[in-house]
C-alpha cells in the first residue's frame, strides 16, 4: 500500500477511460476525469463497434475479453445502453480455423456450406455484443454522473506535473504518442459507413488476415454500420469518398439489400496500435492504452486490472 489519501485523476474520456472511471468510482474512489476532447469526438465513439479481439496483443488479452463478454451481455438486457447481443457468420474465402476465444462462446457452431456467401469455404455461427458507441458512451457518461463525475474538457501536457499529488490513470490512445513519447504506437486509421437498415437482423464478417479492405456489417436496430479499412499512411479524420464507396460494393456483393440503402454517416476513427497494450504502473501513473483495434473488447477487463493497481497505491474514498 502506498499512501492512502490520493485522489485519481483519469486522462481520457474514450471507452477506456470512461470505463476506467466508471469502474473506480462505483468502487467508491474519488475520481474526476479530464479530456482534450468529449466522448463523442474520440476514436472510441467512430468504432463499429462488435465484441472481437482484433489487431490486439497482450498476454492477458483473452482473459480481459472475457471479463467484458459477461458484462455487455448484462447490458444488453438493459434499456439505452446501446448494447445488443446479435447472431451473424464470420466467414472465410481460404481455408481458416475458428480463433480460440470462440470457444467460450456458448452459440458458436461451424456453418453448413449453404449458409455461406458464394465462394466462401468455411465460415462460423455465434452471437455477440454489437454496440452503439456514440449511445454508449452517453450510457457510460450518465452512469458516471450518478456518482457525481463529470467530463471536464482540457488538454494535459505532462502526466508527471498531474501526477505529483495524485494518482493518474493515462487513458489516451493514439494521444499517448505524444503525451509520453511512445513512438510504439502506431495510429491505424479506420472508415466505416453507417446506412438505413434495410432489414438486416444478423452481422457479417469476413475474417481473412488483412488490414485494407475489411469487409463486415454490423446491423444496430435502425441503422447498419458497414466495414471498413485500416490504414496506416494517413491520421487524417476526413473521410475518404472512395473508400466509403468501396465498402458499400464490398457488403453490397454479398447482401444486395445494402447498395441501394441511404448513406447516414462516414465514420473515422484513429486505432491505438501498440505492440502490445500497455497497462502497468510507472510510479503514480497508471497506464491503459494502446489497445488497437480492440478497446471496447478489452474495456471492462483493462478497468478491473486498473482498479487492482489503484488499490496497491492508496487511494482516497469518496466521503
Ligand atoms: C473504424 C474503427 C472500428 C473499430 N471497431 C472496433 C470494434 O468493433 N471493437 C473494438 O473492440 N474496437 C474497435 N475499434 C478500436 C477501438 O475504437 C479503440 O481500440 C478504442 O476506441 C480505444 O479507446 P481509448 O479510450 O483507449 O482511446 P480513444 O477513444 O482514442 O480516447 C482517447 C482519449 O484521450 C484523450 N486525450 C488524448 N490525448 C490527451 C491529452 N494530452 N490530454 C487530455 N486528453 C487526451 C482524447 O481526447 C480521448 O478522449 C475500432 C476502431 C476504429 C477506428
């Protein structure tokens, strides 16, 4: 135990640290966090966003999936989270074996050959959480002002001067670069399209390796977000009109019902690629970021192992 009367102060307010701070305040901590920009304007709010560890490492990246499985499958029996449990087929043009965490999942069975899209060779069944993020992120805002926290918007410029006396829990993704010169992280651009839903009640993912022209959807009620790209020479948030047009034909191939539906939004976000997530202590700071193409996947895990870390430094309680 360190001393025992520190305040947190968490930096960031994407999934991460919205996450983080829910989690240490309902545990009673006293927290405030603070954000150069509002939840909704993060890479967090542009995510699909589905429950799958994608471009992540870390040794205990299963084990945090699952932590976050059990609890947006609570949420999703929960009005205006934003989270839905909803079946659909990952499925693949070359010959593929399921990846090991589905394995933890109760609905997951290996596809018939008529269930596939034309030339695909094998493909799996399984329901997961799919999530509104922009919904979401008000869910998490709302649950933190219950216990009192509010986001306040301001740009840190050194986590050591916050630091001195306080706890700090660095949740700034791609920001991070900057922030604590970690030139490990790699900004990976991504774009999706969110359309009218033309009907579709069950996600597709086609889940070759490859970072450009991912192909998916993801069906969210009224509205399907359809996937996607990842790129890594270019940071910039304005989306790219060809490359929206290419992942409409992409979905469209494989479901018609998707090239006629309206285009809503164009969606860009900057993905926290990282060798490896980073979450560990460097003295009175805690860091949590750097989780790729997986930080609603890791979301719920990441806080737990936080909170844990807070607790061996000493923290003040909410009175
Ligand atoms: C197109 C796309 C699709 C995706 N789909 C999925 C998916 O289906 N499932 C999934 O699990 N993940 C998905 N991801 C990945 C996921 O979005 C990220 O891993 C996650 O959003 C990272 O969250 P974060 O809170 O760590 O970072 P961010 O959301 O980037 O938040 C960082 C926060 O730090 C703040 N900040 C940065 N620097 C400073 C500073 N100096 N001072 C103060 N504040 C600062 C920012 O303003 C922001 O509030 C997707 C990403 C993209 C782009």
């Amino acid at each position: 135990m360190g001393n025992s009367d520190q305040p947190v102060s968490v930096v960031g307010a994407g999934v991460s640290g919205m996450t983080t701070a829910v989690v240490l305040a309902e545990a009673g901590i006293e927290v405030e966090i603070s954000s150069a920009m509002p939840p909704r304007q993060t890479t967090s709010a542009a995510a699909g966003a589905c429950w799958s560890p994608y471009l992540v490492n870390h040794e205990r990246a299963t084990e945090w999936s699952e932590v976050t499985l059990a609890i947006l499958a609570e949420l999703a029996n929960q009005d205006h989270t934003g989270v839905r449990i909803v079946g659909g087929i990952d499925a693949s043009r070359v010959p593929t074996a399921a990846p090991n965490w589905t394995e933890k999942l109760n609905s997951f069975r290996l596809c018939h050959q008529n269930e596939l899209p034309g030339g695909y060779l094998v493909g799996w069944w399984y329901e997961m959480p799919i999530l509104d993020m922009p919904v979401y992120l008000d869910y998490l805002a709302a649950r933190l002002a219950r216990v009192g926290v509010e986001v306040q918007l301001r740009k840190i410029d050194s986590l050591h001067d916050l630091a001195r006396d306080r706890i700090v829990i660095n949740c700034t993704g791609v920001g991070a670069r900057e922030l604590c010169g970690d030139d490990l992280i790699m900004p990976a651009r991504g774009q999706l399209v969110v359309v009218n839903n033309p009907g579709l009640t069950t996600f597709f993912q086609d889940c070759e390796e490859r970072e450009e022209d991912l192909l998916y959807w993801l069906p969210q009620g009224d509205h399907v977000v359809l996937g996607g790209c990842t790129s890594r020479d270019s940071g910039s948030l304005e989306p790219d009109p060809e490359v929206a047009r290419e992942i409409v034909k992409r979905c469209a191939r494989i479901e018609p019902r998707l090239a006629e539906a309206k285009v809503i939004e164009n969606r860009v976000g900057v993905r926290p690629s990282r060798k490896e997530v980073r979450l560990e202590e460097e003295g009175n700071i805690i860091h949590n970021y750097g989780h790729g193409g997986a930080g609603v996947t890791l979301s719920w895990g990441c806080a737990a192992t936080v909170l844990e870390l807070v607790k061996e430094l000493g923290v003040a309680h909410r009175v």
